[in-house]
C-alpha cells in the first residue's frame, strides 16, 4: 500500500510554492520526516457462529500531513491577490493545526454455510476538519486573532464492481487533493470575512 501510494505522489512529497513575504503559513506538525504514508493491517470483529462468519479487514494509510499542509499552502498563495487587498500592509501568520490526513481500505467480508460469500469493500477516508489558527500583525504588534474550523464533507465511498484497491487508493487521492483545494479556498473566503471585520 505504502509504495502504490508514494507512486501517487512521484515517490516524493509536494514541494511548496514560494511564499510571499507578508504571509507566512506554519503547522504544528513535525516535517523531520519524508515517508509519504504509514499503513497499518489490522483484522477486527471476527464474529464466528455455527452457519455464519464475519470478518473486518481493514488496511488504515496515514498519509505525511505535510501533504495536506502543502496544499493548503499553495492554495492560499493562489489567492494571495484577495488576502493582500485586506491586509492594508499589515502581516499575516497562519498555523494549520489540523489537517485530513488518513483513510482506510475496508473489507467488510460475510459467510454462510462456509459456501455463500459475499464483500463489501470502501474507502473510510479521514473525517478530520481543516482547523487553522490566524494573527493578523501590524508593526510587530497582534491586532487580530482567530481561528478558522472548515468542515470536511468527505463520505464513505463503495468500491465499484470490478474495481481493483489500486484503483480506489488513486480515485481517493485525486479526491483527497481536490478537497483539500476546496477546503483551503473555503478557509479564504472565511478569512477574508474576517479581515473585512478588523479594518
């Protein structure tokens, strides 16, 4: 799992964008590291009965956050043009505290009379908000604080017929960067609401 999804991302992580010098965008996680994801097994609700067995498999992907920070980044230095208009030459420090960073490849699997078989297989992706924290600087000085909550709208999602995981993982990750984009223009929109506030 772990080496399909490096591939995803060019078996390396996202490079950021050049910042501009009067916004600054920091997280409260650790960069020390460059594995691009981690998967864990794990095998959970083993129901045995005399006709009937239920197995859940579940392969859990925590991908790097810096992948979501990145794009986060990125995104609000695609919409640099709005945020400086309300800056008025001040400074602005952004932190993302949290970001979506996993999902999950589960196997939900029956049996009857051990010869009727049936699955169920879907991506659980990571319902984790886009939290990011704000001060807004004037002269070394805080003239606003803030923080930004932008609910992530991400649902199960069944794994067609004849859809391989492979599959799946790279629709979940087109998905994941889409989303994180939307998420990250939503958290403008909302900033820019509240810089309008402190002029």
């Amino acid at each position: 799992m772990d080496s399909y999804v490096a591939s995803q991302f060019g078996n390396e992580l996202p490079r950021l964008k050049k910042n501009k010098a009067d916004i600054t965008v920091n997280s409260v996680y650790s960069s020390a590291h460059d594995e691009i994801s981690n998967t864990v097994q794990k095998t959970s609700h083993f129901l045995p009965l005399i006709v009937y067995f239920q197995f859940d498999y579940r392969h859990t992907c925590t991908l790097n956050p810096q992948i979501g920070v990145t794009e986060f980044a990125n995104t609000v230095g695609s919409q640099y043009a709005k945020i400086s208009q309300q800056l008025g030459g001040r400074t602005l420090e952004l932190t993302v505290e949290q970001v979506p960073s996993a999902f999950a490849i589960a196997d939900k699997t029956h049996l009857l009379l051990l010869v009727i078989h049936w699955d169920r297989v879907f991506v659980d992706p990571d319902f984790k908000d886009l939290v990011v924290s704000y001060k807004l600087l004037q002269n070394n000085s805080v003239v606003k604080t803030g923080k930004i909550d932008v609910k992530n709208h991400e649902r199960d999602r069944n794994v067609g017929v004849f859809q391989s995981w492979k599959s799946s993982v790279r629709e979940y990750l087109s998905t994941y960067n889409a989303d994180m984009t939307s998420m990250s223009k939503e958290f403008v929109t909302q900033l820019l609401n509240e810089l309008q506030q402190s002029k």
